[in-house]
C-alpha cells in the first residue's frame, strides 16, 4: 500500500521516510553479510589459486624425489660408425669398441629370363627347396609357373623370412632376386629341385648332376663277376676317385662319395617307386664346375652316359655374415648389427666397417639440473602469491586476503624449513647453487650445481631423493632426502583430506551459513516493514476520518456561532 503521507494529512511519517529507516536497517544488518560473503567469495579464489600452485610445486618436488630421474644415463663418444644407447639405471662405465664388421644378408640372383612372364620349368612338376638357418621351405611349381609366380609363391612359404622380388636389369633381362630377412652367417640361402624336377638351370646355385633312375637303394651299381673301378667326380678343378665292385649298392656309391668328398654333396631321392642319385657342386656360381667318369667301365650306364648336368646360372652376390668387432680388446661376433647382449641394458649399433668408438656412460645430471631449475620456478609463483596474499602494504595501502591467517602464513614458513635445511652428510640446497635472497626469491646456479653433484654422485643423490642400504645381516635401513621429506610436506596440503582441501570445504560452508543468515535476516527486515507500513495505513485512515470528523465539527461549530451572531 503506497502512503503519501501519516498523519492526518500532515506529512508526518511518508513513505521516504518509511524507505530511508528500512535502509538504515538493511546497513546494519543485511550489508555486513553481504561483505562477508564478497570477502570468503575473494578468499575461496585465492585458495584455489594457491591449491594449483601448490600442485605444480608438488610435482616439481616428486620429480626430484622420484629415483628414476637419478637412474637415466648419458652416452658419449658415439661416432658415424659406432652408436650406442643405454637404459636407466645401467652402471656407469666406459668402453672401447673397434674393428667393425657389419654383419650382411644373403643376396642370390638369379640367371636371365626374358620377362617376369617367362615360365621356371621346361617339364615336369617338381618342389623347389629353399634352405635356411636349418629350414627347408617347399615350393611346388609346373610347367607353366612364371617367375613372377614363383617370386610370390617364395614370400608365402617362408613367410617373409626370404623376401624373394624380380629385377629387370636389361632388355630381355630379368632376375629373381632372393634376400634373407635378417642377417648373420647362418641366413646363408641354398636351391635345390626335386628328384625327376624341371627347374630352369637359371635358378640354380652350383652345378648339380643327377643319375638315372634306380629301382631300388640296394641295387648293385656295377655288372659282372668281377667289377672293380673307380668313380670319378671332378669338382671345382679338384678330382675325387671313389672305389666300386660287384658288390657296391646304390646307397654305398652315395656314402662313398660323400666320404671322399668331405662333405654330403651325394644324396639319394625318391620319386614314386624309382630313386635317382643327386651329386651337388661345393661351390656355388661360375666356380661350381662338376663332371663324373667312370675308369672301370663297369658302372650302370645310370651313373655315367645318363646323367643330367645343370647349367648354374644363380649366384650369390652377397654373403650373408655375422657381425664382428673388438670390446674393450676381445673380438665378440653376433648375427646382427645391433648387439644388447655384451653388457645388459647397453645398445651396441654398428654402422660401418672399420669403425671405431671410445664410449662413456655417465649419470644424466642436466636432467636432474632441468628439474631443478623447474622447482625454482614453481617455488617462486607460489611464494610470491602467497607474500602477495599474507602482507601488508601500508605504503601502496594494500592489505593481503589472509593477513594473520597463521594456517597460510604457515605454508611459506614450513616449506623454507625443509629448504634451508641441513641433512647428516653436512649438504644443504645452498652448496647446490640455490640460495634465497631477502625478498624471498629463489635463483639456481646449474654450473655450481653440475660440480657439486659430480664430486659426489651417490651422496648427492641421498641428499636430494634418499637412500636405502642393505647391510651384511640382511637388515635394511632407509634415509629420507630433501624432497622426500618436502613432498610429504606437500602431500598434507594438497591431499584429498589436506589442508587446502578442508579450506575450501570450510570457505564453502561458510559462504552457505552467510547465504542462510542473509535470507534469514532479509526476511525479518521485510516482514518488519511491511507490518509497519500496514500499521502506519491504519493509522493514517484513523486519522483522516477524525480530521474530516474535526473539519466537519468545526463547520458545524462556525455556523452556529455565524448563525447566533446574526
């Protein structure tokens, strides 16, 4: 209800009057929770300010307390032709390594075929056997199998570990090419064909003589009572002469070979119910020259006049080889260009021959340098914010949101505690390179730093992170370094139950409780003044009715004493 005026239309109590007690009152009640709650609305900020600085400086305090970042390594000496890498925690220590061979793969290529078009056999069906690190991979072909066939059919047999391509290399002109997966000695790779088999002499490595058929492997490989000779099989321009007589069988003449030769370069297989005797070259390419002679004359015609001599046309144009070089003055050999095996956790990579390398692992300090000089960053953002947040300014008129809080006044003084600290060893941050200055800012020295710690590794690193020893007895005793005893400093007050934690609680609760007391208090100051006002309607309604009652007596009163007059 709007009222103009109280009081019988005198203006003794209006409506201005009315608005400017319910202000004075809304001043000294309501506006004082009102700044309170801007006041803890300022603070809550501010400690989650300080909670995300205080987070960054913890994880600047676990990475120096973390004793991985003592364990990473640092390698020198690496040249172009010798590199080597080493993981965390491997002893510090020094090497030589010289005399570099690389280890090789074994490439064969073929002889010449037209086009990749061009078939692999010129007759019956047969299996290819390709030989490495002591597995055979079966190929099969016939007759109209191209080498672009074949070369597919390579890399599915053996699975990737020979990668078989074809290479034109002229008009006319085209190879297969077969290269081991890996290297070292043992990828050495050998093609053979199978008994009664077509293959094209392009695709063989060494000359290879095969006999007639036989029915049997008992069967007698001379006639006659008396049927004593020689076989002769001139290989390689050297010349073996393996004796025979009436009683020499078809598996005899194979060992016999073998046994003079030194080597199983004869072999007997089967094909259906017939055999046939296969005699391989010890050389491979140009140089595998083989013939055969019989000097008794007495040999079935199978082993003589109806042989079947390969033409060689494959050859190997890069041996596959083991890997060689000297460490620290002993020759070591392995298979591959990278060795782990020497030293564990260290990386030997050779990359060329005749190299050298002069090698030194040595504990990795610009990394714990770089931490540190992280720490001192993050130190400095948060004492500055917390300096910024706890003074007084008389001068510039400032005062900090938590002046005489003793619990974030607490926070600066607690951490320069543990900094200014001196450990049982006599090492403090100050001989580190680190110091404070009188207001309170922090500088590091990685020069001073990186001598420092290098004169004494393993007690630096107790200082810093701690040390656990175990002594003769078994018994373990562990010392807690500087930023161990920092970091559980900063666990207590970013924790999920720590201190900042329980100060945003707390400044949350109480902005609910001011929230609470104002709507409270609001409600009375309103509830007052609307009964005022209705009161004061009341009033002012009474006392329009005796004015108009007055005004009309006084008319009354007027007129009779006018009319007595008259």
């Amino acid at each position: 209800m709007a009222i103009a005026s109280l009081g019988a239309g005198a203006g003794v109590l209006t409506s201005d009057i009315i608005d400017k007690l319910k202000a004075a009152d809304t001043a000294g009640l309501i506006t004082p929770i009102d700044n309170k709650v801007t006041l803890q609305t300022q603070k809550n900020s501010a400690i989650g300010l300080l909670n995300s600085l205080l987070t960054t400086f913890k994880s600047s305090v676990k990475a120096l307390d973390d004793d991985a970042l003592y364990q990473q390594r640092t390698v020198s000496g690496n040249t172009d032709s010798v590199s080597v890498t080493a993981t965390s925690g491997v002893a510090v220590q020094s090497m030589s390594i010289s005399n570099t061979v690389m280890a090789q793969k074994e490439v064969v290529e073929s002889g010449k075929f037209a086009s990749g078009d061009s078939t692999v056999a010129s007759g019956a069906d047969g299996t290819m056997t390709l030989s490495m690190a002591g597995t055979d991979y079966k190929i099969g072909y016939t007759s109209s199998m191209t080498l672009n066939d074949l070369k597919d059919a390579i890399t599915i047999a053996t699975g990737g570990k020979i990668t078989a391509s074809t290479l034109q290399v002229g008009t006319s002109d085209t190879r297969l090419v077969l290269t081991s997966g890996t290297t070292g000695a043992d990828q050495k790779i050998t093609m053979s064909d199978s008994v009664g088999g077509s293959l094209d002499g392009a695709l063989q490595q060494t000359d290879n003589i095969k006999s007639g058929l036989f029915s049997s492997t008992s069967d007698l490989v001379a006639g006659g009572a008396t049927s004593a000779g020689t076989y002769n099989i001139t290989m390689n321009n050297t010349n073996y002469s393996v004796s025979y007589d009436e009683t020499t069988t078809f598996q005899q003449l194979a060992d016999s070979i073998n046994t003079a030769v030194g080597s199983n370069v004869a072999s007997i297989g089967q094909s259906g119910s017939s055999y046939q005797l296969s005699i391989g070259s010890t050389a491979t390419g140009e140089d595998s020259t083989l013939s055969v002679s019989d000097s008794g004359g007495f040999l079935d015609s199978s082993l003589t006049s109806g042989i079947t001599n390969t033409t060689v046309s494959a050859s190997e144009i890069q041996k596959a080889s083991d890997a060689s070089f000297k460490y620290n003055g002993i020759t070591i050999t392995r298979p591959t260009n990278t060795i782990s095996d020497v030293v564990v956790g260290v990386s030997i990579n050779l990359l060329k021959d005749a190299g050298s390398a002069n090698i030194g692992i040595s504990q990795n300090v610009q990394a714990v340098s770089d931490e540190l000089s992280t720490f001192v960053q993050s130190y400095n953002s948060l004492t500055s914010q917390l300096t910024s947040m706890t003074t007084t300014d008389t001068t510039a008129g400032k005062v900090g949101i938590f002046n005489g809080d003793s619990t974030i006044n607490g926070i600066t003084r607690e951490i320069n505690r543990l900094l200014t600290s001196v450990n049982s060893d006599g090492l403090a941050l100050t001989q580190f390179g680190i110091d404070l200055d009188q207001t309170g800012t922090m500088t590091f020295n990685s020069s001073t730093f990186t001598t420092e710690f290098n004169k004494n590794a393993t007690l630096s690193e107790k200082f810093f992170s701690g040390m656990t020893s175990t002594n003769e007895a078994g018994n373990t005793t562990s010392v807690d370094g500087l930023f161990t005893s920092m970091s559980t400093l900063m666990d207590n007050y970013t924790k999920a139950s720590g201190t900042m934690s329980l100060l945003t609680t707390d400044g949350t609760d109480q902005i609910k409780n001011l929230t609470d007391s104002k709507t409270k208090a609001q409600a009375l100051l309103d509830a007052r003044y609307a009964t005022m006002t209705a009161r004061f309607a009341q009033y002012d309604a009474m006392m329009t009715k005796l004015t108009n009652q007055f005004s009309s007596l006084e008319q009354q009163i007027s007129m009779a004493a006018n009319g007595t007059a008259s």
